[in-house]
C-alpha cells in the first residue's frame, strides 16, 4: 500500500486525519446501504460500492497494522482534556488548594 492509496481512501470515505474504529466500520455500512442495487429504489452504484469496499479494505489493513503508543505523550495528544487537568491541576486559579 501507498500513502497516495491511503489518502484516496478516506477521501472515498470522507475522513480528515483521526477517526475512531467505530466510525470507519459505521461509515463503511452508510456508504454501503447508499450505494446497495436493493437501496430504497435508487438502483444504487455497483461501480461505487466496489469503489468503497476497495477503500476500506486499505483503511482496514492500515488500522490492523498499526502500532499503538501508549507513551505519556500520546496519551495526551489523543486525551486533550487530561493534558489540560494535568498542566493546571494544582494551580490556586482552577481550585487546588
């Protein structure tokens, strides 16, 4: 895989650069149900649905092969908030005492 096939993938799905699992799968099944023959009498797009399950086959394959950090600093890059609580936790302005 490519990074250009990967790139032409969420752009099929309509994703920027973070998504969850759950909204890859949940979005995959929309695109389908879109473009199904059987879809509300629209007659669907086989052409298109081979289109998104090629994408998601390479989103899929990126995501299993992805090697999760679980170092500090990822942590609060994808957990803003705790960052945040971390930074300012004990300063008098926000309430420590």
């Amino acid at each position: 895989m490519r990074y250009a096939d990967l790139v032409r993938a969420l752009e099929i799905f309509g994703f920027s650069d973070r998504v969850t699992l759950r909204e890859i799968k949940a979005r995959h099944r929309e695109l389908v149900r879109r473009h199904h023959p059987d879809s509300a009498g629209r007659g669907g797009d086989p052409e298109q649905i081979r289109l998104v399950n090629a994408a998601y086959g390479i989103i899929r394959e990126y995501a299993e092969n992805y090697r999760f950090s679980f170092a500090e600093e990822e942590f609060y890059e994808q957990n803003p908030d705790e960052r945040l609580r971390m930074q300012f936790a004990d300063a008098p302005l926000w309430g420590s005492k």
